[in-house]
C-alpha cells in the first residue's frame, strides 16, 4: 500500500509518520460527520433534498462539545498508536519506504 508521509518539524526533532493517504480515525469531521448521517438517516423520511438539508443543519447544530473532544481524544490516541508503531520499527531496523 503507498503511504503518505506526514512529516512534523520543530527545532529539536524531525519525525516522519507514514499514514494511510486517507484515514477517517485520524480526522474528528469525519466522525463527526459519520455521526450526522446516522441522525440524518434514521429521521429522514420525506427523501427530499430540503429536508435533509434541514436535517443536516439541525443535525451539525446538535454536535455537542463533548461529542467533538471525544472524537479529538479518539484520533489523538490513534495518531499516538501510529507514532509508536513507527518508532518501534525504526528501532528494529525495518525500513517503511
């Protein structure tokens, strides 16, 4: 599989983390957005594109501030997984590229 690579630079370290070039766990709006057409689904009962824009809106207007640091905290302890995984190879000698 070819990888992205995201590379992180600060003044003390350069790190590069190989990832999937599309990865909802690592994005909370896809989440979030999973979310949203679950509600959007179960309430939608007319098929017209109004309505479920009207759901939509209603819909992205309930997400609750708790619902988005859960999905950050997810994707935050996925990121740290992957981060592991890469170093843990790096010091085994195995070569990602």
């Amino acid at each position: 599989m070819r990888l992205l690579q995201l590379i992180v630079c600060s003044p003390i370290m350069d790190t590069v983390l190989r990832l999937p070039p599309y990865h909802p766990d690592l994005n909370p709006i896809e989440q979030i957005w999973c979310t949203v057409k679950t509600r959007i689904a179960a309430k939608n009962v007319t098929f017209k594109l109004q309505d479920v824009q009207q759901l939509a809106e209603q819909n992205f207007a309930a997400v609750t501030m708790e619902e988005w640091a859960a999905v950050c905290r997810h994707a935050k302890t996925v990121e740290e997984e992957y981060m592991s995984r890469e170093h843990d190879g790096q010091r085994h000698g195995k070569n990602h590229n």
